[in-house]
C-alpha cells in the first residue's frame, strides 16, 4: 500500500501530469455539461408538445425508451456517419449524449408538467395569459422542483458516460482510464476515478443550490410553519 501512495505521489508530482489532470478535466467538464444544456432544451420542448397533445406523448414515451436503450458506445461511432464528423470529433460525443439526455428527461418533463395545479393553469389562463406565455412564465416555473431531479440524474449518467468517448479517441477522464490500463499503471486510474466523482458531486450540488435559486417559494413555504410555531 505504501507503494501504490509512494507511486501516485510521484504521478501528481509532475508538472506535465497535472497540466494534462487540468486539460482532461476541463474537455471532461465541456462534454458533459454541453450535451446536459442541449438535452434539457430539447426535452422541455418535447415535453410541452407531449403535454399538450396525447398522441405526442405516447410517440414521445417509447421512442426516449428505445434511445435510452442503444449501447453509448455503438452511438458515438454510428453518429459521425450520420451528421458527417470524423470520428474523432468531440461533436459527435455532445450530439449523442444530447440524446441521451433528452431520452432520459423527456418522462420526468412530462411528470413534472403533469404536477403543475390544474387551478393555477385555469387562473393563468384567465388572466390572459396564452399557451407560450403561460407554459414559460407560470407551468415551467411550478415544474423545476419535479424535473431538477431528473436533471441530477441526467448529469450524473453524462459525467459517467463522457468517459466511454475515450475508447474511440476523444478526451475528458477516461483518457487516463485507458492510458492506466494499457500501461498497466493505476495511478491515472485512481486520479481518474476521484475526480469523476468529485466532478459529479460539485455539478450536483451545483443544481441543488440552482433549484433553490429558482423556486424560491418553496424556501418560504417551509419557512412559514417554522414561524407560526414560534409565534404560539
């Protein structure tokens, strides 16, 4: 054990490690957050389309289920066919899991729409609010509490999957994967498995603290019993 420290003390000392540490992680942080911003987009306007028209939905429901299904790394080489990149091309990485991302929000998008109070849509609509109007500045709103869960979710699955882009070349953590095991040299690995999950744990904590942002009134509510409490 004192071996395996004595290595990966050597390893993060030099300066030419740490520099490549700082490189993979930042491509790592770049193509997963990406694709998280696209899918998010793309699924909250499925979601809306779903919502408003049954039929859309059920179309909606299976075809995220059959996406979700295709293996990450059978999509990262068939897209290059499909959108003309090489191979090699980060683009392809960010258009796959944009897809993957939309496939697994498109559910909780609709769920979460599903929670918006029925009487809060009618009082909206009375007031003059029209359908884009309405689903942006009222439904959307009341609906971050259901969906930032599937959004955690969504940025966990893009954090791990970032790293099966390096089989086929391009870059993030899981180049330190593939180089510790094709040198059978574990200290990359060990780093490589750290800071993905330190990553995953900063990006979550990072959309808790964006959900309390956004919904305010749920800090209020929650405070409002707390209150009443103290003033009996």
């Amino acid at each position: 054990m004192g071996g395996f420290f004595a290595e990966l003390g050597r390893y993060l000392g030099s300066a030419n490690n740490r520099a490549q540490l700082l490189g993979d992680l930042l491509d790592h942080i770049y193509l997963s957050l990406v694709p998280l911003v696209l899918g998010i987009v793309v699924a909250i306007a499925a979601g809306w389309l779903g919502h408003r028209y049954q039929r859309v939905r059920s179309v909606l429901l299976v075809l995220s289920n059959l996406l979700y299904t295709i293996p990450s790394l059978a999509l990262f080489v068939v897209i290059p066919g499909l959108i003309g990149t090489r191979i090699l091309n980060s683009v392809n990485v960010i258009v796959a899991l944009t897809i993957y991302t939309a496939a697994l929000l498109v559910r909780p998008v609709l769920d979460a729409l599903d929670a918006v109070p029925p009487h809060v849509i009618a009082a909206a609509t009375a007031i003059g609010y029209r359908a884009p109007r309405r689903f942006l500045g009222v439904e959307l709103p009341l609906s971050v509490p259901v969906l930032a869960a599937g959004v955690r979710v969504a940025s966990v699955s893009n954090i791990s999957l970032v790293s099966v882009g390096a089989l086929i070349g391009t870059g993030g953590l899981g180049v330190l994967f593939t180089d510790g095991f094709q040198r059978e040299y574990f200290s990359p690995i060990v780093v490589g498995i750290v800071l993905t999950l330190l990553l995953a744990l900063v990006v979550d904590l990072v959309l808790v603290l964006l959900r309390n942002v956004l919904t305010p009134w749920e800090r209020a509510g929650k405070a409002a019993p707390v209150l009443e409490g103290a003033a009996a």
